[in-house]
C-alpha cells in the first residue's frame, strides 16, 4: 500500500487513480445514471461515515462516588487500535489493568 501512494505522489492529482475515481463516482455515479458509479461512491465515501459511527468509543474503568454521594466521578480510556496495541506490545487486559491500577493510585475525597 505505501508503495502505491508512493507511485500517486509522482503523478500530478487530477491524474491519481483515487483522484479520478473519486470524481468519476461523483459525476457518473451522484450526479449522473450509472448505477455501478453509485455503488463506488456509496463505498468511498460511505467508509468514512461508517468509521465515524461505528468507531473505536471510550470504555468505563469504574465509577466512585465522591463526598456525600452526590458527586460522581466517571474514569474512562480511549482503547488504542489492534495495531496500536501489537506495535506497542500489550494486550487489551494489560491495558485495562494498568488504567484501572491508575484509577485507584487516586486518593479518594472524604
């Protein structure tokens, strides 16, 4: 893959594969009546909608309650991607563990 972007650098943009794609599916595809344009735009631009909604979303560590009991204090992470996880070399359950030992590392309000 790094390779083909590294190919689409030397061309000039509106002559890039992803480029000319791009703009097919929106001027044959949106705009015009092809259906199979349609379907490469619903894909390209689709993908990133569906990253969006569907995307990594923060995990609850745990939940102390502060004083009184009025106050609640909520402790959540942003999980790391698997490939963010296997360069640095930890599991899901190491990370967890490590978040949560720094949760209650904390000194709690009386």
């Amino acid at each position: 893959m790094a390779l083909i972007s590294n190919l689409e650098r030397l061309l000039p943009r509106r002559k890039r594969p992803s480029v000319v794609m791009r703009r097919n599916a929106m001027q044959l595809g949106v705009f015009g009546p092809s259906r199979f344009w349609k379907m490469v735009a619903a894909a390209m631009f689709g993908r990133k909608a569906l990253k969006k909604v569907f995307g990594r979303t923060p995990q609850n560590l745990g939940i102390r309650t502060i004083g009184v009991g009025s106050m609640l204090t909520v402790a959540v992470f942003k999980p790391m991607t698997r490939k963010e996880r296997k360069r640095r070399g930890i599991t899901l359950s190491a990370a967890r563990s490590d978040a949560a030992a720094e949760l209650e590392a904390v000194p709690r309000a009386s």
